[in-house]
C-alpha cells in the first residue's frame, strides 16, 4: 500500500458556476441532492432543456464511473455516475475522472466516503462564512492509499457487497413509505375545528453556548436540520453532534422522547423525522408529541402531506421561518375514529420494519467503514473481510 496523489489518479472537474433554468423533463442536472449516502438518486435532480445542456457540459459531460461529489456544503458525500445517463454537473458539484489503468472508481468511492478521507476534509476544508469548500486547486495533491488494481477491485467487490444489501433495504424504506402514505391519502378527511395544538405538544430548539466545551460531546443526541436534510429514512437514531447534561441544563427545550417527530421549520421547511432515541433539538425545528401514541403515523403522514401548505404560512426577512404560534393554531385533518384505528393498526408494524431496516443498514454501513481502512493497511485480507461480509449481510 502506497500513498498516491489525486491528481495522478485522474482528472478533477467542475461545471459552471451558476444554475439554468430547470425544467420538468430532458437530461439530468445533478445537484448536491442527488448524492444520497454514496448513491446517486436521480429522482433528486432537476432537469435542463437541450440549449442548457449543451452550455453546462462545455467543460466536462458526466460518464460512467466518474466520481461524483460536492465541494462546498455537504463534504464528504460521494458517487459513481450511472452509465447510459444524459446529465451535467450542478452548481457545487465537481467530479474526478479516474484513469481506469490505476484506480478502481468504486475502490475510489469507498476511500472517499470512508471515515479516514472525511477526517482528511475536516482537516483541510476551507471554512467560510456561511459554508465550507474544498478548494478544487488543491484537491488533486490530496492523497489516497493505494494498492495494485486487482487487490482494489476484490476490495471494491467485498464492500460492495454491503452496500448491494443497503440499496436491496433502501428500496423497501421507499416502498413501504409511498404504500404508507397512499394509505394515508385514501382515508384523510378535512377538520376545521380540531387543531394542531388538541392533538400534540408543540415545542421547539435552542443551542447551547458554543464557547462552553463543557456543554458539548457528552453523549445526549442534538438534532440539526442537516441531520435530517440528509437521512437515508425516516426515522433518525443519531445526531452528528451531542450535548452533555450540563447543555441540556442550559437551555429551555426539553429532551423530546422516542417517537417524536421533529419538522424543519426555518430555511429548509418540511423536512421529517420520527425520533428513534430520546433527543433534544436546535431552534430549527417545530417537534410535535402526539397526545395520544396512535396518532403518531397519522401526524406523521399528513404533515409530509401537507408541506406546500406549510411554507405558504411560512414569514421572515433573513430567511422563511414557520412559527410555533401560528403552526400550533392550524386545522387538523382527520378521518373517521373506524379509519384512524385501522390506519395506525396498518401502519405501526411498517414502520417498526422501517426502522429495522435502518437500522440494519447503519450497522451495515458501520462495517464497511470499520473494514476498508483494515484492508488498506493489510491487517486483514480480503477473505478475512468476506468472511465478515457473510456473517452480516
């Protein structure tokens, strides 16, 4: 294993710095969003006309087996083009070209999305104002460990082998949710006299002093709306950053319980997650505690539903803001007591699947990232490592 520059494995590219007009249909404009927990999810992109096409692919025209990734904002997401696919780069977006004689594209996605690498971005990001970037000038004399490219390949086959089961798990999470939510539409009713605040406890977030290390990293989850801007699923079990008990202390939003769901409300509104673990949150959120448990899936659904509706109630010079007052007075829409009970029968045992499912593709992942740096330092061998695969997935 040898360290090898970037810039030698490939050629890095970004598309132009500036978004086109989007359009319902044509090819694909991939945007940070599409890259979603290594994958690319084209249901995520926008798309452009012919004449837009043509302009944002003067510099580079994505291919297969290109590395795909963001340079500013959510650092350290990666993923391969899909072959067959007509698309252009985004603003923020970059892609390394790998040449195919030296490095394996999916041993290159694993090394960047593995914990090392993203502890390099850390280290070296440029930190702005409002977001961090890596400048695409230096990038190529970043280094990645190496090996000869037929140990790349086998390791790129192991690991993806977990990541096979994580997209087999993530197409049920999809699945299970649009059945959930059809199920949903087909029995909803609209109430003008029963509202939000009769059927939740409606709370919100607040930070803790940054300048105190004593209120930080001890171990209570606290909830950012990146946290769930980017979750694979739709319940959430671990935060980026915690808080210690002294934090909690300091601020006036309570630890909410499992099961509660937490709704982006500033900036980013209508953004979701059922809460897994008992977590507090930052004042980006609105968090509703359903008075009575089987309603939970219920408000679940119909706030997903009713997310158009939400941001026109949105206000705000700096930037849209839902507030608590004016959430918590909103109509409830309900179905009949029949359906309601018949609909949180249905949608319990999904979601606790859902949840598994999640939760089996943490663990999953978890392995993958535990066994790439073993094989990169030839502590474990790549039968070792399949050995481990068998027993997990």
């Amino acid at each position: 294993m040898r360290m090898e520059r970037l810039g030698a494995l490939g050629n890095i590219y970004d598309g132009p710095h500036a978004t086109p007009t989007r359009r319902e249909q044509g090819a694909y404009f991939l945007n940070i969003s599409s890259l979603e927990s290594g994958r690319l999810n084209l249901s995520k992109s926008d798309h452009v006309d012919v004449g837009d096409f043509e302009i944002w692919t003067r510099r580079v025209k994505p291919q297969e087996d290109d590395l795909l990734f963001s340079y500013e904002t959510r650092l350290g997401d990666a993923a391969l083009m899909h072959g067959g696919v007509e698309a252009c780069l985004g603003r923020r977006m970059a892609l390394i070209r790998p040449d195919l004689s030296l490095v394996d594209p999916r041993y290159l996605l694993y090394v960047w999305l593995s914990p090392w690498f993203k502890s390099q971005i850390d280290r070296r990001a440029i930190r702005g104002a409002t977001v961090d970037r890596i400048s695409l000038n230096d990038l190529g004399d970043w280094e990645i460990p190496l090996c000869g490219l037929s140990e790349q390949r086998a390791i790129g086959e192991v690991l993806g082998a977990l990541d096979d089961k994580i997209v087999a798990n993530h197409s049920i999470l999809i699945l299970t949710s649009e059945l959930l939510e059809a199920r949903y539409r087909a029995v909803r009713k609209a109430r003008h006299d029963v509202l939000f605040e009769d059927v939740a406890q409606i709370g919100g977030g607040a930070t803790p002093s940054t300048k105190d290390p004593e209120l930080w990293g001890q171990g209570i989850p606290w909830l950012t709306p990146t946290d769930v801007t980017g979750l694979d699923g739709l319940w959430i079990d671990r935060t980026e950053r915690t808080i210690s008990q002294a934090g909690l202390s300091s601020i006036s939003s309570p630890l909410y319980p499992p099961g509660s769901i937490a709704m982006t409300s500033r900036a980013t509104i209508g953004a979701f997650a059922l809460l897994g673990e008992a977590m507090t949150v930052n004042q980006g959120f609105i968090v509703l505690k359903p008075k009575d448990p089987s309603m939970r899936l219920w408000l679940y659904c119909q706030l997903r539903d009713r997310v158009e509706e939400l941001k026109s109630w949105a206000n705000g010079a700096t930037f849209l803001e839902l507030p608590k007052k004016i959430f918590r007075r909103l109509p409830v829409e309900l179905g009949s007591e029949a359906d309601m009970s018949e609909f949180a029968e249905f949608a319990t045992p999904l979601m606790e699947r859902v949840h598994a499912l999640q939760r089996e593709n943490q663990r999953l992942a978890a392995t993958r990232d535990e066994l790439l740096p073993l094989l990169m330092s030839g502590k474990i061998t790549v039968k070792d490592a399949e050995k481990t695969v068998e027993e997990v997935v």
